[in-house]
C-alpha cells in the first residue's frame, strides 16, 4: 500500500492528522470551495455521498473526506501512525481507560488499512491507522525538483492538512488520553486567569506547535476548524485577495495567533465549517516547555496583532 519502504523514521507512534471528515450540505458547492478556490485536488467521489480530497503536497490518497448531510460539523478525526503494530498497542493503553476501542478492517475507509476506533470524552470520533495508498505529490521521488510541473498555482495554493481544533466539555481528560496512550505533548495551553480552568489545549506529536486541540465547550462533538499550511504570508495575502474576490465568508483577516505563532486566516466553507490558513509558527520539541496564556491576554492569546477578543471566534462552532 505504500509508494516507498517502511518509514524509517525515529518518529514512533502518531505522525500526523491524516485525514479530517466534515459534513457539508452540498457537495457540488463544497467542490467549488475546496477544490476551485482553495487548491485542494479531488482524488475521487465514493457511491456513499462522499467526495475525497488532498492538497498538493501529500502523498496519501486523500486527507479531506466531504460527507452530504442536513448539517454541517465533524464526523471524525483520523490520525495516521507509524506501524501497524501501533494499534494494537493503542487498543490495549485505551482499554486501560475503559474506553470501548472497534477494530475496522481493512479497506472499509476506501485505500485505507485497518483503523482502531473510539469516542474521546468530549464525544469526538477518533480513527487510528498506519497504511493509506500513496499517489504521489506530483514529483518524482528520485531527482524530485521541488514544485510540480503545473507549479502550485492553483487557488489558494494550500500545501497539506495541518490540524484541527474541536471543540467540547471535559478537555482535561481530552487531553490526558491523547498524551498517554498516544504520546502527544501539550505545547500551549490557555487558562482562565481566575481559577486555572482549561480553556483551550493544545497538542503535537511532531515538530509543529499543534496537530490537535481542544477549546471547551457546553456542548460535546463541536468542530472549531480545519486548517490547512501555506508556504509563506505571501500565500496568505494571495488567499485573502482570492476570499474577497470570490466572496467567501470572513472570521478573522490575516492576522497572527499568539498561541503557536502562526500568520492566519479563518473563514467559513458554504456549510458553515470554519476553515483556517496559516504559515509559519515555532519549531516545537520534545522538550519545549508548556507556554500558558490566560485570559488576562486572550487578546492577544488569540489575535496578536491587534490583542482583540473576537466573539464569533469563541463562539461560533458547528
Ligand atoms: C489556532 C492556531 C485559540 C487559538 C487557536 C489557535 C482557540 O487554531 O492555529 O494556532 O485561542
Ligand atoms: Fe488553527
């Protein structure tokens, strides 16, 4: 199933968030958002209402799932590890917090190898699987040049699936599960100044500031947004050129997050889903320290740029 050898990496366990799937009313004016505007290329359409997409500097078959249904919101979070043999081993770690792990064969998500799958507390569904097909970023793996040879022109000339952040009650525990049975550090957290509640956690499994986080709310199984990298603020700027001409609904214009870094733009998909691009942000480590905010600076915590708290950003979910 895959293009090259094992990976030979001294990552072990969760790489990345390999594929994020999302409910959106239609699928027709979904594929003008992601695909026309955004850049990201339609690798196929299921017979099951789904469509299949990745961006351009993945070699996975496909890291964007679009399902047709009466709402918009997330269906499930899937993260891709190393070895197979990692399931197992997850399985057993999340048996130990008496939560119920479905074993999926193989194939049953199209091009995909066996997946474990469970509910976190916050009620969010979380796939695990180590083998997807691979086709390619559109460059040769020996003597690859570095763009492919239409260059990466198209729309928002995003890269590849970044992270998400979900949204739900109980993030402590959230966040407890994602360390200890799968390995993630917590690179920033924001606090309520007044007692130490969590706010918003932030984790990684890689080098980046985050591949996942979780911000409280009342409600369970909530998605905040699904953000996408850029390669520079140059990008950034040509995406917010291409949001208001095309007359895609704005969150937030470019501006930059104090938690992890990043120059970003949060707008919204024709269903409603909150989308974000971004670039840049700090090279996480093992070893980084936990940065703590508080809402003494959730201004700048959030827009850094301006230090200015942004309602609809903290309370528009789907
Ligand atoms: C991001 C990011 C909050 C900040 C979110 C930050 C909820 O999503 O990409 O850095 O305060
Ligand atoms: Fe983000």
């Amino acid at each position: 199933m895959k293009s090259n050898e094992e990976p030979d990496m001294p990552v072990t366990g969760i790489m990345r968030v390999g594929e994020v799937a999302i409910r959106v009313f239609d699928l027709e004016e979904s594929r003008q958002h992601y695909d026309k505007r955004m850049g990201l290329i339609e690798t196929h359409q299921g017979d099951d209402d789904k469509v299949y997409y990745k961006c351009p500097d993945e070699h996975d078959l496909y890291s964007l799932v679009l399902r047709k249904a009466d709402q918009p919101g997330i269906d499930y979070v899937a993260f891709k590890t190393a070895r197979d043999s990692d399931l197992d081993d997850f399985a057993e770690r999340l048996r130990a917090f008496d939560i119920e792990v479905e074993h999926v064969p193989a194939n049953t998500y199209p091009a995909s190898g066996r997946r474990i799958k469970f509910n976190l507390p916050s009620g969010h569904e979380i796939h695990v699987y180590a083998e997807k097909e691979q086709n390619g970023n559109g460059m040769p793996l020996r003597n690859p040049g570095t763009i492919p040879d239409e260059g990466y022109i198209r729309g928002f000339r995003t890269v590849r699936l970044d992270h998400c952040l979900l949204g739900g009650t109980d993030i402590d525990a959230n966040a407890k599960i994602m360390m200890e049975v799968f390995g993630f550090t917590m690179s920033e957290k924001l606090v309520a100044h007044e007692n130490e509640m969590s706010l918003a956690l932030f984790l990684t499994t890689s080098n980046k500031p985050h591949d996942i986080a979780f911000v409280l709310q009342p409600e369970g199984n909530k998605f905040h947004h699904v953000s996408f990298l850029l390669d520079s603020v140059n990008d950034l700027y040509h995406a917010a050129d291409l949001i208001g001409k095309y007359n895609i609904a704005v969150d937030v214009a470019p501006n930059r997050h104090g938690v992890t870094r990043g120059a970003t733009i949060y707008f919204f998909d024709p269903s409603g889903n909150r989308n974000e691009v971004f670039t840049g942000g700090y090279v996480h480590y093992p070893d980084t320290p936990t940065l703590v905010w508080d809402t003494t600076e959730l201004g700048k915590a959030t827009f850094s740029q301006d230090n200015t708290v942004r309602p609809s950003f903290l309370e528009v979910l789907t």
